[in-house]
C-alpha cells in the first residue's frame, strides 16, 4: 500500500508570491547574487527555486500554445509545486520498491515515441532542443513517466480482481450498446484525494473543488480555472478530454453528460480517485432523426496496445490491460494511460486510430 506521508517536508510557500521578485527595500550589496534557493524538502531530496521556475515556464508555454490564459503565476507556480513533491514521494517509494526503467526499456519508448511523429531519434532530438529543451532531461523526464505509470498499475492491480464473469457482463452491458453515434466533448477539473486522507483533508479538498465551481459560475474561463486548481496530467490543455461516444468516458462523467446543455458545468462530484468537476463543451451525432439515402458509421477509435512476448505471456498482458481498464472507469486519463504504456506507435497520440470504417 503506497504510504504518501512525507516524513520531512518543509514548504517555503511563505516565498512563493514573490519569488521572482527582489527585495525592493533593501537592496543586496552588488558581490551577493542569490544562484538558487531551496523550495522544499522531501525526504533527504530537495526542489530548487530553478527547478520550479523551470516547470512553471513549461506549463505556461502548454497553456498558452493552446490559447489557454495561464492563471496567475503565484497559483501556478504553488500547483506545479504540489505535483513537483507528489511526484518525489511517488519515485522515492519505486526506488524502494526496485521499481525501475533500465536505458534499454528507455530507448525503446524514445525509439516509439519517434516513430509516432514520423522522426528517428536523432530528429526528435534535435526538435526536443530546438524548442530549448534539453535531450538529457528529456529523457529523464520519460524515464520518471513510465516508472509513475508502473507505479500506479501497480498499486491498482494490487487491489483489483476482476472475474471473467464481470468481463462478461460489462461486454454484455446493454448500456453500453447505446446510440455509439452520439459523442460528447467534456473538459474535467480533478481535486485529487490522497489515499489514506483524513477527514480535515476531505473537508479542504472539497471546499477547493467548491472554489473552484464558483469561480466557473462568475464566468472565469473552464481551461483557466482547470489549469489553476486541477491535479489532472490534462491540467496544463485546460482539461479537455475530446470527443467521447459515453461508453469511453469514465462511467461518473457518463451520468453526468447526457444531464448537461452546451456549457453547462455539473456540481462536485466524488469518486476514489477525488473530487470532480465537468463542464460539457458540446454533442454531436445520435439518432436525431430519419435521413435520405444509405448512411456510412465512422468510428473514431482509440487503443491501447500490450504485446505478448518471451517474458509477457497471454495472462500478464491481459492482467495489465485489465488494470489499466479499471483506471479509466475510475476517472483516468485513457489518452495519458495511452502514452505512457501502449506499445503501438499511436501511444504519441493518446491511442488515436482516427476516424475508421466497418470491416
């Protein structure tokens, strides 16, 4: 059972707000140049004020790259600080646990993750710097992905058996069989609850997620306020999940779409994995009437791919998209799931097939 307590962690948030402001008041003297500070300590590691500057750029440069007004750069810089620590305890526990990802297993991601944009490794590197990024932390940046990834099928297969007999019934589920032509375009907000949290954690997140409706329902912009309060990978494009026909969606988010209008946001609504917020950014298809003519279906399909192999027999991949599976009924991301453990060359994508024909 993942333990997330932080046995020594010290939070400079008292700094946060000014931060990248000097002191106005009393200038330092001209030979004391501050190189970099300590934000906080999570265990025996530390994160840099550099290293937080540096995350925070990144995601106002995803933010703005899809015309999403990046929130303030206090309240960004405190998130990604957040899920800087999140992310130390997690790794710090895969260590523990001789979770790893040897250079082998890396460069065949890199090599997958190449081939998904039409590039050769020397291509995709050389794009990695151009956008003024490093191919060292690049890498290592991969390699800490796929090792969270591994984490968290982990801690969920731990828990999780499902009979062939459940298989059966949620294949037969006659829900399921609904009109596959009607699509729904959410965006999420994710307050997620850490396990083990106790009631005083429950109550702040709650009233965080509750802040965070009512600031939607003054009119601030859905992306805006996703990027600012959501602990979601999708944060940073505004928590937008894309097209959906209902039987892809998480089943919470399922109830909950054909219940709202066009820009239309549900109430908080809770699940294992925290607490959640939807806003329905549009519907298409369905059977809204008779039509002319002989009618084609398109499917706009996405998959994740496990191939079996000496060391990956039939059961253990069947075991892990079984896993995988149970995450995206409980709210994860199919298209984060997709990049980080498809082995087909559409991981870069999210799982995308694109739009396909009968047969």
């Amino acid at each position: 059972m993942l333990n997330k307590s932080i046995l020594a962690l010290l939070l400079v948030l008292s700094c946060l707000p000014g931060m990248s402001v000097a002191q106005s008041q009393a200038p330092a003297p001209a030979d004391i140049v501050e190189v970099d500070r300590i934000v906080a300590v999570v265990n025996n590691e530390v994160i840099t004020l550099h290293e937080l500057h540096l995350r925070t750029a990144e995601a106002i440069a995803q933010l703005r790259s899809r015309n999403i007004t990046p929130p303030s750069r206090e309240d960004l810089e405190r998130q990604q600080l957040e899920r800087m620590i999140m992310e130390k305890v997690q790794l710090q526990y895969a260590a523990e646990n001789q979770l790893r990802v040897d250079d082998r297993l890396l460069e065949a991601s890199l090599v997958r993750v190449a081939e998904s944009n039409r590039m050769d490794v020397a291509q995709l590197r050389a794009a990695i710097e151009r956008d003024g990024m490093q191919w060292s932390r690049f890498r290592e940046d991969i390699r800490k992905q796929i090792v969270l990834s591994r984490l968290r099928d982990r801690e969920v297969e731990s828990r999780v058996v499902v009979t062939e007999g459940e298989i059966d019934n949620y294949i037969a589920n006659p829900e399921r069989k609904a009109d596959q032509n009607e699509e729904y375009n959410l965006s999420h907000i994710l307050l997620r609850v850490p396990e083990g949290a106790g009631p005083d954690e429950l109550i702040r997140l709650k009233a965080r997620a509750d802040a965070a409706l009512e600031q939607i329902r003054k009119g601030e912009d859905f992306a805006r306020v996703a990027a600012s309060y959501s602990d979601a990978q999708d944060a940073v494009s505004g928590g937008s999940l894309g097209w959906r026909p209902l039987d892809r969606l998480p089943t919470l988010f399922a109830q909950a779409a054909p219940r709202l209008k066009q820009g239309e946001v549900s109430e908080v609504m809770r699940s294992p994995a925290g607490f959640h917020i939807v806003q329905l950014a549009g519907k298409r298809g369905g059977t809204g009437g008779e039509s002319d003519g002989a009618r084609v279906t398109q499917t706009m399909a996405r998959h994740i791919l496990i191939k079996t192999s000496e060391v990956v027999n039939d059961a253990e991949a069947r075991r892990r998209l079984v896993g995988l599976k149970e995450r995206i009924v409980n709210g994860g991301d199919f298209a984060e799931l997709a990049r980080t453990n498809s082995q087909d060359m559409s991981a870069a994508k999210g799982g995308e097939l694109g739009w396909l024909y009968p047969g």
